[in-house]
C-alpha cells in the first residue's frame, strides 16, 4: 500500500470517527510542540553562533577594549543573508508578521512550506553577526508556516487552517519566552484573533505544549529573569505616569523612524548599494555603542541584574567616562535614538530580523533612563530595575498595540505579579497617548493602508477586504445615447433584467432607462423612431454613482443614505462596468462573515 492510498484512508476514517473540534485540539498538540523545537533551535543557534563570533573577534581585537571585529560583522551577516535570499531562495522569503497577517485576511491562512524554514536561516545569518534586529517575529513567523502547512497537509477546514497557524504563532512566542499566556496574547491582540472558546482552548495547549518543550531542552531559566524586590507604592504613581508618556514619545518615535528609514533603503535599486550603506552605517553605530549589536538582550539582562560590568561602557570608546553617571544617561538616551536606526538599517539593508525584540530593549532602555535621571535629580528613589521592566511592557504596547501582552509577558518573566499595578498604569497610559498619532501597530500599519487588514471590527474587516469587483454585475443590456424606443425594445427582447444603461461613443455612463418607466411606449409602434433615448432616460448623481476606485464601505454608506437597490459602477474615466445590487452585496458580505468567524 502506498504512502498516497494510508493518507488517503487515515483521512477518511478520521472523517467517520473524529470530530474537527477534537481534531483541532490534537493538531494544537502537535504544532506546539514543532513551533516550541523551531524556538529552541533558533535561540540555540543565534547563541552559538554569535558567541563563536565575538570569540573571533576578541581574538582579533587590536587594544583591550573595544572589538574590532564587530564593524564589520554586520556587513558579513548581512552579505550572507541577501545571497540565501536572491540567489539560494530566489524570491521573496515572506518573513515577519504583515505576512502572516496578510495570509489570515486574503488568502485563508495558506503559507507556503518554505516558510517553515527560511526565516530561522535567514534570521540566524542577520542577527549571530550583530544585524540589530529581533527573531520573535521571524519565529513567530515560522511557527504560523508550521501551524498553516500542519493544518493543510491534515485536511482541515479553512477555519481550521487559520486557527492552527494562529496556534503556531502562540507556540513561537511561548516558546521563545518559556512564557505560554503571552504566546496566546500575541494571537488575540497580534494576529487580531477572536476571542472564544473555538480559539482559546486549542492556543492555550499550543502554547502550553511549546513552553514545555523549551522547558524541558533549555531548562528553567527564562529571558530577562528577574525577581521583584521593590514593593509598588502609591508614591510611585506620577513617576510611572511620566515614564508611560515617555514611553509613548519612544513607541512613536520608533514607528516613525523604523518607518522613514526602510523607506529611504526601498528606494535604492541596487541591492549592493543597500547592503554597503547600511552595513557600514550599522557598523559603526555598533562600533560606537556596542549595546546595538544583535538582539541588545545580553545588555539590558546586565542591566537589569545590576553588573558591575557596566555594559553601557563594555569594549567602548567612552570608556573612559564610566565613572561619570550624566555620560551614563547621555549615552542611554542615545540608545534610545539610535535604536530604531539600527533596527531600520538591518532590515533596509537586507537583513532579516523583526521589530519584537527592538522594542522590548527600547522599552528597557527607557524605563531604565527615566528611573536613572529620576534618582539623579535628588527626586524619591525609584527602582532602575522596575523601571526598566515596565518600560519593556509599555513601548510593547505602544508599538504593537498590544497592552496585554505587554503586561503579562512581563509579569511571566518576573515569576509573579508583583509589578502588577505599575505595568498596567504604565502600559495604559502609553496606549493613550500613541492612539491618536498612530491607529495600527507596526506589523498592521501598511497592510491597513492597503485593505488588507482583518481586524476584530468584523463589519469594517469585511467591507474592507471583500473584492468589489467581484461583485459587479454585467448582464445589462446597453443602449446608445442617439438610439430610439425601436433599439430599446430590441433591446428589451435580448436581456433578462429591467435596466438598461445608456452609453455615449465613448461607453461613459450617461443615463438609465427603466422598463417599468416605459411600459406604456413599447407597446406604442408608433412612437419606435419617433422617441429618442434621450427622451426616456433618467439622470442620476453621485450618490447613485460608485467608481471602482471606492471601498465597499463607501458603497453600503450610498445603499444605506439614498435607500437604492442598485448602483451603477464605472471606472476612473467615467466608463460604464455594470451595477451592484443591494441583495447581491449583501449576501456576500454575509458569505464573508460566515468564512472568516472562528465560530
């Protein structure tokens, strides 16, 4: 029997004797447990290999302080990267979170199988060389592809496909942070699941089974692990207050600069070009501020536990200036510029690498900024430490529109809720004032500008990504401005429908003839060449005029305010395509509705 005809058989029995809610819930088992491997083994390698790099380099090193090599590494990885890219993979990788995104809304969920393995490559090139980049989004990524193809090659449902990736996507993360509430957040808030007991169930055993995983192959500790020491105080208030309105300047000013940045790399033509600017550029950013190289994780975490090897200072030029703590807050606050600089600069360049990461070290850094200035200005001690952590949460928030996952993944790696009250006062305040300069997160923004984006607004999802000319509908006979009532009825004998669009030489739409309107004429012979179509026709304006150019919101607002059952559609230049029918848009808005619920 061949491998085909099992497949064939397993398939039919699992028809007769599994339902597809118990099947979902095995396969959420089974995704868990590849995306928490996919998790593991990146981190694993990235670790590695960048480990074996800065050994090569302090090997090359020229003075005791400061690496050399590290100018150059970036430029390395980078190289390395474009090539597996264009000339081993040839095409677009589609890594990241606007992919998986964009898969969700317009395509069912369907990922190509590549993608199971051509982030972990491409994202291990860029950042074990220093490229200043994150590999959440690239894992998460992965996980999606795995969840997606796990899905199809079992023959679920499309529903079925799109829960299972998002259940790939809560493993990655869960995974990836040994922290299994945070991998499901990431789906709900992210990826813009909804929330019900279709989802929920099958993203919690997917994220429980990749943080088993990754407990089991990498043991207890977690990133970022810290015990909370300072208690919160109702005196700490307008200090987490400042700290979430400079937070929300941060998660701005990275959305924007991130955004500009990649815009400015998109305009070159030549890859070369693209790869030595911003090589170079990297280089020397990381040169100077050595915390910018790869992830920054290995920075903030000596932060955070309070190293006497001050990694604000660790193999850099301003060395000398360790012992001075304004240099130290000076230097902070140029992380914080130069941040989102590197991280545009990676990816601009042909680095792969996601935003996820960036914006935790972001958050950090400005959390412990605020904490640093606060206490050298002679104001009550606050906790740099603390600070650092809810600022983590905070910029997460601002950055991805994500407010609970920030909250609880912070509260996960601190191994309690101890820091509670300030992360939610923090992460509120800064999802407050990022709202009104920026409405979508950074993986949802371009898709948003384009339609393309399914949210938890259903309706406006719907209206949004539902294809209008789909719906357009061309069985009306046409008639000619200069015809007579004889070319009406002839036309009347050959259509169907009880609408006739009248056309000029240039087919622009420039009346309607109802046969309803018209039924005495037509029976009339004698008026057949004495009745013109000018004569009979109505005019309309524009709100009984939709251009193909209009989003199907637009449409609906027009059937809902002039109460009409259809609506003539043409082009930009004004040229007759057919008509929507308030029945026929409607039905499909429904069909559409049925498709995408996770019900």
């Amino acid at each position: 029997m061949t491998f085909i005809e099992i497949y064939k058989r397993l398939h039919t029995w699992r028809l007769q004797h599994i339902t597809e809610g118990t099947y979902l819930l095995l396969l959420s088992v089974i995704v868990g447990i590849f995306s928490g491997l996919a998790a593991v083994l990146l981190k694993t390698v990235v670790h590695l290999s960048g480990q074996a790099v800065m050994r090569f380099g302090e090997r090359l090193s020229l003075t005791g302080e400061g690496n050399v090599l590290i100018f150059i590494a970036p430029l390395i990885g980078i190289l390395l990267t474009v090539i597996f890219v264009r000339f081993i993979i040839k095409g677009d990788i589609g890594h990241g979170i606007p992919s998986v995104l964009l898969s969700i809304s317009r395509h069912n969920g369907a990922l190509p199988p590549r993608n199971m393995y051509t982030s972990l490559v491409a994202s291990t090139l860029t950042v074990a060389f220093g490229g200043s980049v994150g590999l959440e989004a690239p894992i998460a990524s992965t996980g999606s592809a795995i969840g997606s193809n796990i899905g199809r090659f079992f023959r679920v449902s499309r529903r079925g496909v799109k829960l299972l990736l998002g259940c790939g996507a809560a493993g990655a993360i869960a995974g990836i942070f040994k922290a299994p509430l945070a991998g499901v957040l990431f789906t709900l808030e992210v990826l813009m699941f909804d929330m019900t007991m279709t989802t929920a169930v099958p993203l919690l055993i997917s994220a429980l089974s990749a943080s088993t995983v990754a407990y089991f192959l990498m043991g207890n500790k977690v990133q970022f692990a810290f015990h909370v020491m300072e208690d919160f105080s109702l005196g700490q208030i307008p200090f987490l207050i400042v700290l979430g309105i400079f937070c929300a300047l941060s998660s701005v000013y990275f959305l924007r600069c991130t955004d500009r940045v990649e815009s400015w790399f998109a305009q070159r033509r030549s890859w070369v070009s693209k790869w030595i600017i911003g090589g170079l550029l990297l280089g020397l950013m990381i040169f100077l501020f050595p915390p910018l190289y790869g992830e920054g994780y290995w920075a903030l975490t000596e932060l955070l536990n309070g190293s006497n090897d001050d990694p604000l200072f660790a193999n850099s030029v301003f060395n000398a200036f360790r012992d001075n703590p304004w240099v130290a807050s000076i230097i902070l606050l140029l992380l914080i510029l130069l941040k989102p600089v590197a991280t545009a600069t990676t990816i601009g360049s042909g680095g792969v690498g996601g935003t996820f990461g960036p914006s935790l070290v972001l958050g950090g850094l400005s959390g412990f900024f605020i904490a640093t200035v606060s206490n050298q200005l002679g104001l009550p001690h606050q906790s740099t430490a603390n600070f650092a952590l809810v600022g983590m949460a905070a910029v997460m928030t601002g950055v991805m529109h994500a407010p609970f996952m920030g909250v609880f993944l912070i509260a996960e790696i601190t191994g309690g809720y101890a820091l509670m009250i300030p992360l939610l006062i923090t992460a509120t305040v800064t999802y407050i004032c990022v709202q009104p300069f920026e409405k979508h997160s950074i993986y949802a923004r371009k898709l948003a500008e384009k339609g393309d984006l399914m949210t938890h607004n259903k309706d406006a999802s719907a209206w949004h990504l539902m294809d209008l000319n789909k719906l357009i509908e061309t069985n009306f006979a046409t008639v000619h401005e200069k015809d007579t009532l004889r070319n009406v009825v002839e036309a009347i004998k050959n259509s169907k429908r009880n609408l006739f669009p009248v056309l000029d030489d240039k087919r622009h739409f420039v009346g309607l003839i109802v046969m309803d309107d018209i039924r005495k004429q037509i029976f009339d012979t004698e008026l057949y060449d004495k009745v013109s179509v000018r004569d009979l026709m109505l005019t309309f304006d524009d709100k009984d005029i939709v251009h193909t150019s209009d989003s199907l919101s637009d449409v609906v607002k027009k059937f809902q305010l002039g109460n009409r059952y259809n609506l003539i559609v043409v082009d930009e230049n004004n040229v007759y395509q057919g008509f929507l029918s308030r029945a026929n848009t409607f039905s499909a808005y429904r069909r559409f509705i049925s498709q995408s619920s996770e019900e």
